[in-house]
C-alpha cells in the first residue's frame, strides 16, 4: 500500500501474474494537479492481450466447475480486504480521479458492498422449474457461464463500475478480462489486488492496462465470449457492432442527458438539494447526473434562485480538503471541451444564468446553470440534447404537467430522471408515460442499489441491464431441459 504518495507502479495481472506492460509507458495524473503522476508504468502490448485470454480460457472450466458458494467466498475476502484498505484506496481515487474525498471513500465502500451482495447469489435461486403437458416430466431452465467476458470500463466510477461488472461474471463462473479506463488505472489495480489477496485462482481474472484501442484487439480474441461496456454512446455503439458481428452478447451502458422535473406542487426545499446533488456531486461526471432541468414556470423563479444561494456556498477545490464540495473535472482536456460545448449553446440561444467561482487551475470549472428560452429553442440546442459529462445544468420554464414530461422525453437519451411532486398520480403517470431506466421520485437523478436493475431505454444502453438478478440474464445462457425418468 502506497502511504507516501510516491508513484505507484503500474502492472498487468495476466495468468496470476503481475507483470509490466511490453508497449509504451503510461502514466495517471491527479485530477487536481496534473504535474503529480500518481500511477505510472506501461501499457499492454497485443501479444498480452492473447496471454489474458489464453489464461482466461484455461481457467474457465475449473472456475465454472466449483460449487457457486466457493466462488463466493473469494468475492467474500476481496471485499474483506477493500474494507480493511478503504480509508487509503477512497484518498487515492479522490486524488487520481478528482471526486472528492468522502465520495471517494463512498465509492470503495458501495465496490466491497457490491461483491458482498453477489456473495450471497448462493443463498438465491439458481432457476426456475416449469409444469409439463406431458406426464412423468419436469421442464427446468438453468443457466451456464458465458466462459471468458470483457469488462470495459470508464473513468469516472473507477472501482465501482469494475466491481459491478465483475462480481456478477465471476459469480456465475466466467473468467474475466478487465480493461479499464487509461485515465484511471490504479483503482483497477487496487480492485485485482483484492482479488489477488483473496487468492482467487490464476487466469480467473486478469487485467489490462492500456489506452482504448486495445479494445480492439480485445474485441478480435477468438475466446471472448461476452463484453460489458460502461461508456461513450458513440464508442458502445461501434463495440456493440463488432460484438455483433462477432455473434457474441454485449451490455453496454452508454449516454444520458437526465433530466430533473420539478412540478408546481413540489417540495421546493427538498427539490433544490436533490438536483444540487444531482447536478454538482462528482463534478457532473455521471451517466445518472442532472443534467437538464424543468421548471414548472410557478415555481421557476423561486426554486432558481434557493438553488443559486444554495450554489453561492458550494466550494469547488481540492478533492481532498475536507471543506470542498466538488472537485475539478478529470482532466483539463475535458474541460477545454465542456467549455466549447457551453459556447456553442450560447450561439444557439442559451443563457448563462451562473457561474460559480473555482480555482484558477487546469481542469477546475465552478457549477454553470444555462436557460433555454421556451419558444422551442430547446429542439436544437446542445445543451440540451449532449451529454456534456460535467457541473453543466440547462434549464427550461414550462407551463404545466403535460409540458413537462413532453419536455422530459425530448432526448435521445433514457437513463435516469428525477420527478418531483407530491402527487401520487402524476408520479403513477411518470412511471407509465416516461420512457427512462430508471425513475426516481422525490430524489437525486444519480445512485444505484446493488441488488435492483440498473441501466437505460433509448440510446443509453443496450442489451441486458446491470446489477441485481438483470445481471445473471446477461452474464449467463439457459439451458432449458425436458426431464423424464426412464
Ligand atoms: C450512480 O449514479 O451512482 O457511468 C452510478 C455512470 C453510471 C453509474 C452511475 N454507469 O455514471
């Protein structure tokens, strides 16, 4: 464990090994001081590539062949060993990645949490039996291991999103290759340290560390069996393409542009605090975040402004000071682009309503609130229909509940969207008429419960949803059997 701050070395985990990369070095930055590298080594060549599928594929048999409550009881010391660790593992992913530090620590809690949870699959039910029409018959449905998954991963839930995807494969007896972000590599080491600690068996998992085009020599490895994807929708649709055209299932888990409604009957107070979260937690760099918001026009003025002075305390700086509400984006690139983005909504119509205060420093922006003039300015806007991925919330005044969720379906995207009212049949009527993932009523647009499915309609995902029993239909096949005595 790294207590110093020195850099920590990057390694590949191929075939119980860790071993460095063959291809060029590769380094992490902190999110908030891009001159300190946290994590460097180098990255996976394609010959290691192969080596993490051959390992995998050798391991999968004996892995799929152990008694599920086995398998279970790695999954039990890996999240044993993130708990013992979770004050210095959630401080290094508040530095690498920028959350803040409670977040951070939040974050290695929710991945032991979620490896706990799939801990427990043996205790669930393992498939269903169905009546036959014919006498002496039983008809079962129970599922085998896809064999050997990819697990393609992003930067911003650095050991969350990793572990939700791996705790699923490995439970239900695949092997797994994990790729994860270049961004962000050392809470993926420190997710397979777990696992290594936990003795997990070799080739069972195995991680490489490299920049995105190695997905594509992953996507070509003749043993690949399925690929979870959390990502760009435009990189999860050319994967979801090439998974295709292999014949192999994918789960990808793409954009959003997730809108907050906030209704003439709502509780204002209450409504003000979940969109700040939101909207501003994490620096607006979740799929789940807020980032469009409609405003009945009733209650526009007074909401915005409880928000602004809501956001006149909210103390963008240094992930790690324990003062800071928000810390800077990932890196100064994406905020170069986020910023052109704002621009380019601006020339189109928007507003800029606010601009909080940040430091003067690379990757750092305060929150920024933008308004869309109503006169159907919205339909081509940026603001409106791009993910931006940061502290950016656009808002629309509209008149009226029908306008409302009009407005709130007015996006290729359908991943999360949080309703506020206190109207029990408007909230049924969300729950009909809204085609989103995910629907929150009187909460925060982002979070996810382990043991319940995540993911969205629409352009935010495709194939079968994460978490919870979704995740067995993804990370399984059936077989289905026609059982008789003789
Ligand atoms: C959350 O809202 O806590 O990439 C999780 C993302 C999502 C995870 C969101 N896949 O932001």
């Amino acid at each position: 464990m790294n207590l110093q701050h020195q850099p920590v070395a990057l390694r590949q985990y191929l075939a119980g090994q860790w071993v460095p990369g063959n291809a060029n070095p590769l380094s992490s930055h902190a999110a908030a001081d891009p001159q300190t590298v946290v994590a460097t080594g180098s990255a996976a060549d394609k010959d290691q590539v192969q080596e993490a599928f051959s390992a995998a594929s050798s391991a999968q048999t004996s892995w799929a062949q152990m008694p599920m409550t086995a398998r279970a009881e790695y999954l039990k010391r890996a999240a044993a060993w993130l708990r013992e660790h979770v004050r210095t593992i959630g401080e290094e992913l508040s530095r690498e990645e920028g959350k803040t530090l409670p977040e951070g620590i939040g974050e290695v809690t929710r991945a032991a949490q979620i490896l706990e949870y799939y801990a427990g699959e043996p205790e669930r039910v393992a498939g269903t039996v169905f009546h036959s029409p014919r006498a002496g018959e039983q008809i079962l449905v129970t599922q085998k291991p896809l064999g050997v998954v990819a697990v393609i991963s992003p930067f911003n839930f650095p050991i969350a999103i990793p572990a939700w995807k791996i705790a699923p494969a490995l439970i239900y007896g695949n092997t797994v290759v994990f790729k994860p972000a270049s961004l962000v590599p050392l809470l993926a080491l420190r997710l397979v340290e777990a696992f290594a600690a936990a003795q997990l068996p070799a080739g069972v998992l195995n991680l490489l560390i490299g920049p995105g085009r190695l997905g594509d020599d992953i996507l070509a490895q003749p043993e690949l069996a399925g690929v979870s994807f959390t990502g760009s929708t435009g990189v999860g649709r050319s994967l979801c393409a090439a998974a295709a055209a292999r014949g192999i299932p994918v789960q990808a888990e793409m954009g959003g542009k997730n809108a907050a409604v906030v209704l003439a009957d709502a509780n204002l107070e209450l409504a003000v605090e979940q969109v700040l979260f939101g909207a501003f937690r994490s620096t607006g760099q979740k799929c789940t975040a807020t980032s469009r918001l409609i405003l009945d026009e009733q209650i526009a003025d007074e909401f915005l402004d409880l928000l602004y002075a809501r956001l006149d305390h909210w103390i963008t700086g240094d992930p790690l000071d324990p003062q800071v509400h928000m810390g800077p984006l990932v890196d100064e690139k994406s905020r170069v682009g986020v910023q052109h983005g704002i621009e380019q909504a601006i020339a189109a119509g928007a507003i800029e309503r606010y601009r909080g205060s940040a430091p003067d420093a690379p990757g750092f922006m305060g929150p920024v609130i933008l308004e869309l003039p109503q006169a159907g300015v919205a339909a081509a806007n940026p603001a409106w229909h791009e993910e931006f991925f940061a502290p950016v919330l656009t808002v629309l005044r509209v008149s009226g509940i029908d306008a409302a969720f009009a407005a709130a379906e007015d996006s290729q995207y359908g991943l999360a969207l949080a309703l506020f009212t206190r109207d029990l049949s408007t909230a049924l009527r969300a729950q009909e008429q809204l085609d989103v993932g995910i629907l929150h009523v009187n909460s925060e647009s982002a979070g996810a419960d382990p043991h319940v499915p995540f993911g969205g309609a629409k352009f935010s995902g495709y194939g079968p949803k994460e978490q919870g029993g979704a995740a067995r239909e993804f990370y399984t096949h059936t077989t289905t059997t026609y059982l008789r005595g003789a």
